[in-house]
C-alpha cells in the first residue's frame, strides 16, 4: 500500500487586547445588538443540465476592501473573498457543494504589496523573494481532496501568482465533494501568516449538502432556517481598524510575535454583536468558530437549549440535547434550536469560556455576549422535526489498527518564563516526515498535551473518533524525561497515565476533524484514512507531495515538520 505524506504543524497566534491604550476603542463604547445578522452570500458549487447536478469551475478572489463591523464603527480595512470586490464579504461566501459533484475553484489573490496588520519575520513564515505581495494560499477545512488541492502552509502565491512558494503546483483547486455530507470551512493556510490573514477576514464557510440523504431527516434545510454562524473575536482601534499588538511578549527574540490573540468584540457573520429576527419554529444554526485563540461556551440566556446533530463535517448518529456548547478554535457545531420553547420575546446567546482556556481570565461584560434572537410573536406552521436517529457511520473497529502512535505537544520558554516556540513531537516544521499512514489504514494515536492551554488538534485530510482523555499525575517529572527523550514509551507514560478519566461528551462521541486536547491529559483517538461512509478509497493520490499537516488550530505561526 502507498503511504500518504502527513507532517506535523503547530498554529500558534497573537495576543491582543482590546481594552486599553491610546486609540483603542473600549466596547462599551459600541452599543450591542444594533446591527442585523447578515447571510452571506451563497454560491452554489455545481449546475444542473437536464435536471441532474453537474460538476462547475468558480473564480473567487481576496480583495483589500473596507468593511463595516457596526453601525457605530468607522468601516475596517479588511482582506475579503469574494467574486468581485464589491461583492466581497467577510465572512466569504458560504459555498454551497453537492455530494458527489466536483467543485473547481481557482483562487486569485489580488491583495496589495503590504499587510494592513504587523507579521514577524524571525517566525518560519512566507516571505516573497521581492519582499512584496501577500502570501495567500486556501485550506478546505475538513475537506478529503488530493494534497495539491489542500492548502498546504508552503503551496501559497502572491497577487497575480507573480511569487510561488516551493510546494505550489496550480491555480484551480479541485474539491471533489465525495465524502460525507456536512459543514466545512475555508480560511488562509499560509505558512506563518495564517494567524494575520484570517484576522485580516480571509475565512468563509462551505456546505456539502446530500439531499436525498438529509431531506428524509426532516430537519431545517432552506436557506431561511438552515443559516451557518461564522463566529469570531477582534479588537478595534477608534479609527475603525483592526487591533493588533504589535510588541512580542519576548520581543528580544520575536520582535513582534505572541502566542494568541484575543479581542473583545464578538463579530457573528461579519457584525458585531448583531441581532437577528426569527419566527416561533426550529432553525438551524452551523456555528463555526473562526476565532485565532477563542473558546466559546455558547449558551441562552433564557434556558433554551441546543439540540446537537452534527459535529464538525458528520452527523452524530443521534440527536442530543444540551444546554451549553464548548467550541474549540476551528470547531464546528451544528445545532437545531427551537425558538416555540421559549418564554421569552427575545434570547440573548452568551459566552462563558475563560480565554485562554480553561485557566485564564473570565469572560467580561463585552465578550460574554454574543448575539441576540428578537422572536416574532404568534405560531408558526413548522414541517421540519427532530429524527430519533440521524446518520449511524460505521464506527472504527480497533482490532483494525495498523499503527499505534504517541503525539506530543510541547511548549517552550524563554528565560523570562514566555512561550517562544510550540511544537508537536519536539520537531520543527522544517524537519524529516514524521508520520507515514497507508491509506485506508486505522490507526490509533495517544495525543500528549505537556502545555497549560487546552489545544484543539486537527488533522487533514484523516477524520477521527475522540475515545477517552487520561490525565497525567506526575506530569512535571513525566515531562522532564519527555524534554530529555521526547520517546512516550521510553519514558513509560502508561505510569503517568493512571488519573483521573474524562469520558467524551455524548455530543462528540461521532467523527471528528477536530478536538479539544486538555493539558495535562492522553486524548486517545482512533484515526482513519478513508471515507467514513462507503470506507472507499480516494479518487486522487493522496501519497503525492507536498502531503498533508496536522496541528494545533490555535491559529498562527506554523511550526511543524512534515511526514511521508
């Protein structure tokens, strides 16, 4: 069997905050809930010839543009997707695929010369042999599509691709849509400047819809009641522009990098903290956390509650009922929430996740709130219902596991006790492979989390079941022997990983692309590198260069090595 290329990332971010220093804008100085709730545009992803979808080509672009955050806000210098500059949005335009149906896209990236946002160069970072243009390069997330195709960090290009980088191969993209139906997103992936592109606005959601699988569930489907949430944080200077600080925390080492970024604006579908007008039925909500380094734990104010059917790209097998969402940087929950149960005219979705999580500072007044639901008075005739059962995929059989791998996430710091570099495995972007699945393979990997800050890991290409997190006793002595050894057999982490278990939620139990990695804990997961539905192979070569990554989605700086 060939072997795929995986190498290993580790997506760091900035620190920023907005709520003191000169021309920063305080949030209390935006009144909340003032602006409506955009939908972004929808482009569909395929055409109909004699009422049969068929494979389509798109063109969308990244334009520098300015764009209006709030109605109180002087209008932001932003990069947006778009297919025109006046038609750009940020969010981008959520694409709308068929399952089974090609989409092509060609990419163009018509940026200027000069970031609007500070970037450090002493980071592994995409620097243009000129020194001018933007490195851009777009990742499908949760996409199963040939490693030409998936964004990878050093496959970026600049305006009119005048600049390449070393793994670039071509301008259209194929996504070829056979996997599963469910919730995906697209964002910036180039090497070392992920972090200010996305904050810059380059981030939009992509749905692969399967309707004669998903219409007989009967849940919300129309474009009306079926709406994604892109859902992030920003700071803003009083002149309307994107807050960054532009001091390292070890600026003697990396001038101006920090590990995360954090703003106290709560920006849903491109406003912030907007408002939206729904009617007494079910509405379907695809809540994508876009944010660099925020958790969110989504609730109501008024004891509504979610019913959980999907997490990431797949449906869970069954509903669930929860009362709070915990969603990691780059997770995504899709959520039915039935706005008859309340009583209430109105619904106020909060946030209660410490940033970072789960140890740091408390939510604030400004960050806690999200957006607000004005719920219409009178009944509404609602076809749509709530399924016992949605979709049951096989679940992996562990006596199938053709490898068993130990992964572990370091931090390190400087003499004054600040992170200067993360990595997964003790390895540097830059170094040999790594790790080398055949494809179709099972296998299974004891994820080690040895920082203080939860880290949501997610894999190309390969989908993954979360079993169990183990926490570590001992764990200063365990990780002594790790930072000496970096081998978790050698320095027989089965001893240390003997605390307390946390079981995974019932909501999370499903496939995954992504999972919330707790430090100090073993996340046991079971990894497969075939489609979870049909367990078929892959229609492209998945062993070609320049492979896949898998990382850290506290999304910044990349610091990886690569695997065959």
């Amino acid at each position: 069997m060939k072997k795929l290329i995986i190498c290993l990332v580790l997506v760091v971010g900035f620190l920023g905050f907005a709520w003191a220093g000169d021309g920063l804008l305080s949030p209390s100085q935006l009144e909340k809930f003032v602006d409506e709730v955009e939908d972004m545009p929808r482009i569909k992803g395929f055409d109909f010839v004699d009422g049969c979808p068929v494979p389509k080509s798109l063109r969308i672009s990244m334009f520098h543009k300015k764009w209006k955050f709030h109605r109180d806000l002087p209008p932001t210098q932003v990069f947006a997707y778009g297919t025109s500059k006046q038609d750009a949005t940020v969010p981008g335009p959520t694409i709308e695929a068929h399952q089974g149906i090609s989409t092509h896209i060609k990419w163009k990236n018509h940026l200027p010369s000069k970031h609007i946002l500070p970037w450090d160069p002493t980071i592994p970072t995409a620097i243009p042999h000129t020194k001018k243009g933007i490195p851009t390069v777009v990742h499908l997330h949760g996409g199963i599509d040939g490693p030409e195709s998936d964004g990878h960090a050093t496959s970026w290009f600049t305006s009119r691709f005048k600049e390449r980088g070393p793994s670039w191969t071509k301008k259209t993209y194929h996504y070829h849509n056979m996997q599963h139906p469910g919730t995906l997103w697209y964002h910036d992936h180039a090497m070392g400047l992920t972090r200010v592109n996305l904050l810059a606005g380059l981030v939009g959601a992509y749905v692969i819809r399967q309707p004669d699988v998903e219409l007989p569930l009967g849940l919300p489907y129309d474009e009306e009641f079926d709406r994604p949430l892109v859902v992030f944080d920003r700071g803003f200077l009083k002149d309307g522009s994107i807050f960054m600080n532009s001091t390292g925390n070890n600026p003697s080492i990396h001038p101006q990098w920090q590990p995360e970024y954090f703003g106290d604006a709560i920006v849903v579908n491109g406003k912030a903290w907007p408002y939206m007008i729904v009617k007494r039925r079910k509405y379907r909500f695809r809540i994508i956390n876009a944010s660099n380094a925020r958790f969110f734990k989504f609730c109501f104010n008024n004891g509504l509650r979610f019913i959980h059917v999907a997490s990431d790209s797949a449906y869970n097998e069954k509903p669930v009922t929860i009362k709070d969402v915990l969603l990691a940087p780059s997770e995504i929950a899709d959520v039915i929430v039935d706005f008859s149960k309340s009583k209430s005219d109105s619904a106020i979705l909060c946030n209660d996740a410490p940033y970072p999580y789960p140890s740091g500072d408390p939510v604030n007044e400004a960050n806690s709130k999200v957006m607000k639901f004005v719920i219409k008075n009178g009944h509404e005739l609602d076809t749509s219902k709530i399924p016992r059962k949605l979709i049951d995929y096989p679940s992996p059989n562990l006596s199938d596991a053709s490898a068993t791998r130990y992964i572990a996430m370091y931090e390190y710091t400087s003499d004054i006790d600040e992170p200067t570099h993360l990595y997964i495995n003790g390895k540097p972007f830059e170094a040999p492979v790594t790790e080398t699945p055949k494809i179709g393979a099972t296998e299974i990997w004891y994820v080690i989390n040895l920082t203080e800050d939860n880290h949501p890991l997610h894999i190309h290409l390969g989908l993954f079941v979360a079993l169990d997190q183990t926490e570590l006793v001992d764990v200063d002595k365990f990780k002594e022997c790790m930072l000496k050894m970096n081998d978790a057999v050698k320095c027989k982490v089965d001893k240390y990983a003997r605390g307390k278990k946390i079981e995974v939620p019932a909501h999370e139990k499903g496939w995954k692309n992504v999972y919330k990695m707790m430090p100090g804990y073993v996340t046991k997961i079971v990894v497969k590198f075939s489609y979870i539905h049909s367990n078929d192979s892959y229609p492209f070569d998945a062993t070609a260069e320049p492979g896949y990554v898998y990382h850290c989605h506290v999304s910044d700086s990349y610091l990886s090595s690569p695997h065959s």
